[in-house]
C-alpha cells in the first residue's frame, strides 16, 4: 500500500511541476466561470422549477471541459514516460502491473476532482444568497458531485487507455479524446429515437451519459447510471493493464 501510495504521489505531483496544471485548472476555472455567468444571464432574476446544477449541466460546459480537457490531463500517463524513457526503469522496478495502472489512474482522477473545487464554491456562493433548498439543495450538490466522480472515473479510464498505447502525447490526447467523443455522442441517438422500443433505441438510452448526467444533477442517485459507469471503468482499466502487461515482455 505504501508503494501504491508512493506511486500515487508521484502522479499528482507531476501535474505541478510545469506549466501544464496550471494552465489547466486555469482554463477549467474559466469555463466554470463562463458558465454559470450564462446560467445567471440567461435566468435574469427569474425563478427556475429545476435545480440549479441541472440548468448549469444544460448549458453543456461541462461536457466540453470534460471532452476537451480530460484527454489533456491523462495524455502524459504513459506517453511521457515512454518518451522520456522513465517506462522502463519502472516496469522493472518491484511493483505490480496493476499498481502502475490504477496508481496513473487515480492520480488523474484525483486532479480531476481537484479542478472541480470551483464549481462547489459557486454552487455554495448561489445557493447563500438564494437561500432556497430547493433550488439548490445539500442533495441535490451531493448527487451533482457523485455524477462528475462517476463521469471522471470513465473517462480518466479512457484517456489512461489512450496513453498507453502510444508514447506521443499528442496522440494520445487526440485519441482519448475521440474515444470519449465517441461515446459521448453514441448517446444522441436516443433522442432522435423519441418513443422507439428496438434494442438500438434502448442501448443508445442506456449509454447516454447526459441522461444519467441529468438523473443525478436532479438529485436522483441512479444505481444503474453507477453501475455502467463502473463497469466501462473496470473494462478501460483492464485493457489498460493488457497493454501494460503485454509491453513489459517485449
């Protein structure tokens, strides 16, 4: 556990040691920002029936903070060490395939959870001077926050997965990022299918994360919405540690 924890550390340090970090809490924040200024704009005083989390999600920043900037935070996973030459003296180092995949992982998904920190202090900055619960409930922020963990779990496994099979970061950004637009837009299908019944239909509803986004920034916890985004974790994890494995032996 200790190497594990080491391990962990070494991950999330990297993000601090350049520019890069910087740059990207910066550019989230900006987003965040943007965000909840169109949000408030476009509500001009008026009273909403929904929370406030799910006009924010409406407006899609989230979903373009998450497509755009989660492949730049796992890019450099394994590509960098590839590049660097770094790979090699730790694949031969005593620790385990696994400890080196979910060790990046969780590194990565701990930055990710990191640059969420501004959107907590709007929502509690909102929900100060609204004062009502409804709008903007303990619950509601807490739901809000399990769909982004969930969410960043599925997709810090696919850039995790993008990096590891090249040892450009570029590349790696650049299919991570498809592989998660891909997913991300399989979804719409559903809401061209309206009332259909066919399996098509009903896989393209399973798989859109922005309907369980929204099940869960209106304070409903989806159990099924976890466990797909659990179980493509665990499966982009497994491909992850394949490749890994498979790498080491040649």
């Amino acid at each position: 556990m200790s190497v594990f924890r080491a391990l962990v550390r070494r991950e999330l340090s990297a993000f601090f040691q350049g520019p890069t970090g910087f740059i990207i809490i910066a550019a989230v924040m900006f987003l965040i920002g943007l965000g909840f200024l169109v949000v408030l704009s476009g509500l001009n005083g008026e009273a909403t029936p929904m929370p406030v989390t799910q006009v924010f999600y409406g407006t899609y920043f989230f979903w373009v903070i998450l497509l755009l900037i989660a492949p730049v935070i796992t890019m450099r996973s394994f590509a960098m060490e590839r590049a660097s030459g770094t790979y090699e003296s730790l694949m031969t180092a005593p620790v385990g395939d696994w400890q080196v995949v979910l060790s990046k992982f969780a590194g990565a998904l701990i930055f990710y959870m990191i640059l969420w920190v501004p959107l907590l202090i709007c929502s509690v900055v909102v929900r100060f001077y609204v004062g009502e619960s409804a709008v903007l409930g303990l619950g509601t922020m807490f739901t809000s926050a399990l769909g982004i963990l969930m969410v960043g779990c599925l997709y810090m496994s696919i850039g995790c997965f993008a990096s590891a099979l090249t040892r450009n970061q570029a590349v790696a950004a650049v299919s991570g990022f498809a592989l998660g637009a891909a997913l991300f837009f399989t979804g719409f299908f559903s809401y061209f299918a309206g009332d259909r019944t066919d399996w098509l239909s009903q896989l393209a509803r399973h798989i859109s994360l922005a309907n369980h986004m929204e099940s869960f920034t209106r304070g409903v916890v989806d159990l099924g919405a976890i466990v797909f985004f659990l179980s493509l974790t665990g499966l982009f994890l497994y491909l992850t540690h394949k490749v890994v494995e498979s790498r080491r032996w040649k």
